[in-house]
C-alpha cells in the first residue's frame, strides 16, 4: 500500500477541509476521469481497493493514474484505552 518514505514531522495535526480546491479536477490523462461528488479524506486501503477493482474492469485493455497519496495518516488509539504504554515490538532470538 502507499505510504510515504520519510516525513518531516513525526505526527501530523487533524486540520480541517474549507472550500473547494480549485487545482487537480481537471483531466490531464487519457478520457475518462472520476470526480468526488464531496471532500473527505481518502485512506491508502481505498485507494488500493480502487486501484484493483479498476485493474479488474479493463482487463489490460487501459492505462490507469492515480492522482492522490495518503501523506496524512488516519490512526486512532481504541475507545478506553490507558494513556501511554508503548507498543511492544517482539523479541528478536
């Protein structure tokens, strides 16, 4: 799936979506596009999803770009969980 090499910043704050984004809604490749009818954030396993059930419908009968990367990440600690203790990685040996 996508994620990004390396990042500036260790964690990254939730900011809120304003407006419409005038860049990046025009078709740059091929014929057909697909629009979002509302903004939303888009995870890494959607656009994978979307990536494979596209794949599936053409048959290697088209060429597909993908315009979007998931540079924000969408994790969230579980509902009634303590405060701190970090994950602990497996013992190597």
């Amino acid at each position: 799936m996508l994620s990004p090499k390396k990042v500036k910043f260790r964690k990254q704050m939730k900011g809120r979506m304003r407006g419409s984004r005038p860049a990046g809604n025009s078709l740059n490749f091929g014929e057909f596009g697909l629009q979002a009818a509302s903004a939303g954030w888009v995870s890494a396993k959607e656009i994978e999803s979307a990536r494979i059930a596209m794949t599936r419908y053409v048959k290697r009968g088209g060429r597909i770009w993908i315009r979007v990367f998931p540079d924000k990440t969408d994790h969230q600690e579980p509902a009634e969980t303590r405060m701190g203790k970090a994950r602990e990685l497996p013992k190597a040996g």
